[in-house]
C-alpha cells in the first residue's frame, strides 16, 4: 500500500483530497497509514463480488465526496466488512484517519479520481455530521457526449 509522505508533521491537520495529490507517495506497507485528517461524506458503500465466486465479497467499496464536491473512491479487504458496515452511516460527515492511498486499480473504479482511500482495521472515523451543513448532498461525474460511445465498451469504470 502507498501513503501519502508530506515534508511536515500532519498529525493535527485537516486536509481536502486534493491536497494529498500534492504529497510525494512512498510504499509503506507497515505504517497505519497517514495521520491527518480528511472531511468526507459518504456518499454510497457496497460489497464487490469476485467473478469466481460471486457469493464471495472480494472487498468493501465506498464512496465519498469532500467539501469541494471532489468524487473519492474507498476500498478495505473483505474481512472488514462487518466492522465498516454499522460504524458507517451514507449521508454521514466524517473526519477519517490512519488511512492509506494509493492508485485505484486499472479495471475497476466508481469514479476517475487519481487517487483511492484504502480503509484498515486501524483507520478512524469521528461523526461530525452536525457540525458539516456545508457539505453537497451528492456528487456526479459527468461524461462529455463525445466519449460517450468509447465508454460503452470499456469495463474501467462501473
């Protein structure tokens, strides 16, 4: 997994997604992840099933979005699904650490963002829903007509 190396201390800071594209990117395999603080919505959370066997979860996905509107994509292993699924709330604000990030895979992504959260058992989320009337109810993605045909055949995106 990748996390996000800043040249200062982040262990106090709240950032926007965006920010983090601006942090050089070191593999980190046994770090908790990046100790910040990112202020998202949850926007949608589901389970993806292999093809081999789809009554397997192969992972937990999500959906976020940040005060800016920007479109995020989450991801944890399969075996945190029972941990993320009632702490959760769509809808919900959040203040979400001890995360990695890294590329998203080339064959599967819910939005085009550069970069996906990767969720751990370490990770930590703070509900500030109350206290985030700020946030866009939801957020798009929206395809120029004229890619519209190449899109049809390409598996990338859902």
């Amino acid at each position: 997994a990748w996390v996000a190396s800043p040249a200062t201390s982040l262990l106090s800071a709240t950032y926007r997604f965006s920010e983090l594209l601006t942090f050089p990117l070191r593999n980190d395999s046994d770090s908790d992840g990046l100790q910040t603080l990112l202020k998202l919505r949850l926007l949608h959370a589901w389970g993806s099933y292999g093809l081999k066997n789809p009554t397997l979860i192969f992972n937990y996905c999500t959906l976020w979005n940040d005060e800016e509107g920007t479109l995020i994509q989450g991801t944890a292993p399969s075996e945190l699904t029972r941990h993320f699924s009632p702490l959760l709330q769509l809808g919900s604000v959040y203040f979400v650490s001890n995360f990695r990030v890294k590329p998203p895979a080339p064959s599967y992504r819910s939005c085009s963002h550069k970069l996906t959260i990767v969720l751990s058992a370490a990770t930590q989320f703070e509900d500030v829903t109350r206290s985030s009337p700020s946030f866009w109810p939801d957020a798009f993605e929206f395809t120029p007509f004229s890619s519209l045909h190449s899109r049809i055949r390409s598996s990338v995106y859902l």
